[in-house]
C-alpha cells in the first residue's frame, strides 16, 4: 500500500512536469483526471490519473476511499478526451476491509467536456475477508462509475 500511495505521489508532483514537456503548438493534452463514484479501482469516492502513452494507449493508476486500481485504456480517437476500452484491475478495499479484487474490460464514454461514465465487467480474482460469510461471491459481476474528467494541458 505505501509503494502505491508514493506512486500516486510520483502521478501527483510528475503533473507539472508533464505539463511543462507539452510543445506550444496546440497539441491535445496528453494527461487526464477523473474524479468521481466508484472511481479508484471501484472505490465509493475516488480519482484516477491517466497518460497517454502512445496515439490511442493510454495508462491509469487511482485509489479512493477505500480502494485502489489500475486501467490499460485504447482511445477510439487519438486523444485523452475521447471514449475508450479499458482493461481494469479494482482492489475494492483495504486491510481488514478488503472485500474482493476484480479484472475485466469496460468502456469508457467521455464526453467531450466534463462528464464520465463507465459499464464494464469484473471477473472475480480473490475474495477478501470482508466478503460477507453467508454470500457466495459470484465469478463476474457488474462494473460501472460515474464521474468528471478534467484533460491537464
């Protein structure tokens, strides 16, 4: 958990850095934020930061309350502010209240301003201690969020 929270660190400070590596000539950003429900790896509240790293790749690492997650996103246009199909991993929980992991794909609508939301699956990968004992935990379930996305130039 602490080399996670000093990667999200890393995400945090690197934003200006990134920023600064932008050429002037109007080019798209290249770094967005997502804020929003069951955003950061299925968390009720949480953020995720993405960066592209190729024309239509783009990777995302975020963490919320209380869970973190990670997202290999293909943008079906070449910009972070276009819709996607992403490969997520969720970690819902932590310690004593992690509930379950989660890996499948999603899409990604995003407007082409502000609003983002997610429909995908999630193919259960480990059920945690805080599962409820008297459930079974199904193999694939529901995954969805909704939220904001702020492109940083």
């Amino acid at each position: 958990m602490k080399k996670f929270l000093g990667l999200m660190c890393l995400f945090l400070l690197c934003g200006g850095w990134v920023k600064g590596q932008e050429a002037v000539d109007g080019k798209e950003p290249r770094l967005a934020v997502s804020l929003g429900v069951l955003r950061g790896g299925g968390s009720l509240v949480g953020a995720d930061f993405e960066f592209m790293v190729a024309q239509r790749l783009g990777l995302e690492v975020g963490a919320g309350l209380v869970g973190f997650g990670a997202a290999v996103n293909y943008h079906l246009k070449p910009t972070v502010r276009s819709s996607m199909i992403a490969l997520q991993y969720w970690h819902q929980g932590l310690g004593e209240y992690y509930t379950q992991s989660l890996l499948g794909p999603s899409f990604v609508f995003r407007a082409k301003k502000l609003f983002t939301a997610s429909l995908g699956l999630g193919y259960a990968l480990e059920e945690g201690p805080n599962w409820p004992e008297d459930k079974k935990q199904p193999p694939v379930m529901l995954t969805y969020s909704l939220g904001i996305y702020l492109p940083v130039k």
